[in-house]
C-alpha cells in the first residue's frame, strides 16, 4: 500500500475506534482531541449491542469491555405505565442475544468505553490531547493541513470528522466548498423534536441488577437502566413543545435542565421508586436537544464526517455508539480496498478518495435512516404522542408476544457492517450475520472455479 496518512478529528467512539481499525492495517494516523484528556467527564451512560460488540471483538476490546458488565448485562426489560406498574417484561435478554447473535446488552460509563478503546491503541504517540482544530486548508489539491487553535498545524491525505454533533469538520466543509451550493449544515432541517435529561447517579435501591426500565408517559418518558459498579442511568425524553425551549436545535442550559426536572420530580419510574429518589443521587447530570438526522453531504475535497458528525439517533434504542462503530468499520473496509488497489509508491487522487468516500455514504445512508426512523416511532410510542398510540399502549402492549422483540433484532443485527480484513471471532450464534453469508458464498464460488 503507498504511504499514507488519516488525520482523526476527535477522540471519541468513532475517533478512537477508527485509530485502532487503521493500526491494525498498519495505516498512519494522528487523532487530535480537542479536551485535554482522552476520556472527559461529559455525557453519560452508552449501551453496547451485538452489532458494536462484534466489531469491538474484532478490534481486541470486547473482553475487557464485558468484564467491566460482569453481572451486569441486561436481562429483564420492563415497560411501565405512568403510575410504575409492570406492563409487560421479557427475561433471560442478554442470554437470548448471545445465543441468536453471539453477544449481550451491557451499559457502561461513556469514559469507560473510551479509556478502554485508548488502552489499546499501541502507539498513543500518535493520539493528542487539547488540539481543538480551528480552521482546514486544502489549497493544496495533494494533501491536506488542520490548523489547531493553539497554532499547530498537521498535515495528511484525509481528515475524518469524528467529532459530534456540532463537528468543526463539517462546519469547515461548509466554508470551503463555495461552488456547488451544498448545504452541509442543514439547520432548517434539523428540529428536534424531543429534549433529554441524562445522568448517572448512585445505584437507586428499587432498580434491580441487570434490569432496565421504559415507562410510558403523555409527552414524555424513561429510560431507566441498571450499570456497572455503583452505577443507576437514567434517560428522561420530553416532547420540545412541552419542554417551552422553541424551535430549532435549541442549545439547553442547567436552568433549562433544572425547569424541566422540577416538572417530573414525582415521577413514578416502579411502584415504589420516583424520579427523584434517581435524580437525587445524581453523579452528574445534562440536558440536550435530540436531533434525529442523516446529513446529506458527507464529505468534500479531502474530508470526511462519520458517526454523529454525520448521522445523530435518538438515543432510545441505544444504537448511536454502536452505528458509530459501524460507520468507522465501513469507511475502513473502503479506504483499505483503495489502498490495496495501488502500487506502493503510486499517489492516491482526490478523485479516488472523493468515490470511496462517496461510497462509504451510500452504504450506510439507508441503515442509518432505518436505525433513525426505528427510535423515533419508539419514542412516540412510549410518549404516547396521539391517543392512537395511547390506546395502542393500552389495549395491546401488556400482550405483546416476545417475538415480535425477536423479529426486530432480526431487522437490527443481522445487516450490520464488520471489518473485512480482520477475522471474525468464533461466538456461537443461531441467526447469521448478512457478512457471513456473503462470505460463504464467496467461499463457495471460489471452491466451484477450482473444479
């Protein structure tokens, strides 16, 4: 493969991940994070799934990672109606996973995740902290520079955007491409519809081990979830109208967060726990608005956004880290394949970059957009938006038939992305990953030519 060198914007899930995927394909790279160390105190909680562990094990991580779980995978998922009681349970969830998919249900820390990820990057040489970019120069049509706000300037053959929601990558992108109109900020599409408390608290008496909680409310509701060690996580979703923040993608403040906890303070989460025996054991606590969105526009020139700087879920059915995952594995597998395809010493064109790039989006566009529409229609659901879904939650949710949670993963795990090149660990599993068919198929292809 010829030389070449990815700059990382951002040590997060997707940063971080991306490092590791591009040192095992022995692939420079350099991360600049803007906050001065690796794993800050922001964010809350994260919840790992089959699709993400997969690739985590691929990555050497996932070991350590559900040692930190022991004891604490999910196992009994509860719906609650407003007042606490039990709607409707399934048991045995973690269990059931592993053996339909080969790996559990586990919340953790988000600094949990991320020092774990660090940990196993071999050269952290190569991973900068308190470098938050300022500003992209690609002037030079053969590389590209990001200058940091302290001065320093880095240069390499890509930058990818793995920094959030609010991505400076995107946002240079946007200042940089001055000739084809695009809008790679879309704020007049981007209006959330739900805001979120979260935080972490003390383990909550009343919130057994290896549970979580969705309570049902009018406007509003919970997630609330059992974690590791020490540890309760608690999700509060309230329709935007009702949270009186306007429209737009409203930047929320503690006095934002503090108004609408005091509405909710009574809150049965169970029959015996409120809101407030939670919130008052908080470890910490935020606020934000829940943008539901897939961007258009990707990429430009020499850059790229994955993970939340380009598609950002409601965070109810716990997919946004593991689409993060999903998201660097298919750029990886793309960049690899190009990379392979040259002659060690042979430059890599922009052109070529700009059709892998473009073919990493339209891979994961539609999954993305699945994944986005899947939460939403939960969160009207358990908000109970329209006294349609209303009576629907009381007249058919305390018989729901398991199988239809059965038929979901089936729509959730079996499609996702791995990476290629790396071998897939041997975790027994009933149901088939769609990867793993393709490559017997193209194992049994190649036996069929030998013939």
């Amino acid at each position: 493969m010829p030389p070449f060198r990815v700059l990382i914007a951002g040590g997060s899930i997707t940063g971080l991940s991306l490092a590791l995927m591009l040192e095992a394909n022995k692939i420079d790279f350099l991360v600049l994070e803007a906050y001065p160390n690796i794993a800050p105190e922001v964010g809350a909680s994260l919840a790992f799934q089959p699709n993400g562990f997969r690739i985590l094990d691929q990555l050497g991580c996932y070991d350590e990672l559900l040692e930190h779980t022991k004891g604490h995978e999910v196992q009994e998922s509860i719906y609650r109606s407003p007042s606490g009681d039990r709607l409707w349970d399934m048991n045995k969830l973690s269990g059931e996973m592993m053996e339909r998919h080969g790996y559990p249900l586990a919340f953790m820390d988000r600094q949990t995740a991320l020092r774990t990820l660090f940990s196993k990057v071999q050269d952290k040489s190569k991973i900068l902290t308190g470098k938050r970019i300022k500003t992209v120069d690609n002037s030079n049509p053969a590389l590209v520079k990001v200058i940091t706000t302290d001065g320093s300037m880095y240069s390499g053959d890509i930058v990818v955007g793995a920094d959030g929601a609010h991505s400076t990558i995107r946002r240079e992108m946007a200042r940089l491409d001055i000739g084809t109109g695009r809008d790679y900020l879309e704020k007049e599409s981007i209006c959330p519809t739900y805001v979120c408390v979260f935080g972490i608290s003390r383990r909550t008496p009343g919130i057994d081990l290896c549970t979580f909680h969705n309570v049902f409310n009018d406007k509003f509701s919970y997630l609330i979830a059992d974690g590791p060690g020490d540890r309760t996580y608690s999700f509060l979703f309230e329709h935007i109208d009702r949270a009186r923040v306007g429209q737009g993608s409203p930047q929320l403040t503690e006095k934002d967060r503090d108004e609408i906890v005091a509405r909710h303070l009574d809150d049965r989460i169970t029959h015996d726990v409120k809101f407030d025996d939670i919130y008052g054991r908080r470890i910490r606590s935020g606020v934000t608005s829940l943008p539901e969105h897939a961007h258009k526009h990707w990429h430009f020139g020499r850059m790229i956004t994955l993970g939340d700087a380009s598609h950002k879920l409601h965070p109810l059915n716990g997919q946004g880290a593991n689409s993060c995952l999903e998201t660097a594995a298919c750029f990886t597998n793309g960049l690899v394949k190009l990379l392979r395809s040259k002659s060690p010493e042979a430059p890599v064109s922009e052109e070529e970059i700009s059709h892998m790039f473009e073919t990493v989006q339209q891979a994961r566009l539609p999954r993305v957009r699945q994944l986005i529409q899947v939460a939403h229609s939960l969160q009207r659901l358990y908000s109970m938006d329209s006294p349609k879904l209303k009576s629907y939650v009381a007249k058919h949710i305390p018989s729901l038939p398991v199988e239809t949670i059965y038929s979901g993963w089936l729509s959730l795990f079996p499609p996702a992305v791995s990476l290629d090149m790396l071998p897939l660990p041997r975790k027994p599993h009933k149901v088939p990953y769609h990867d793993e068919l393709e490559a017997q198929d193209n194992k049994g292809v190649r036996q069929r030519s030998k013939l």
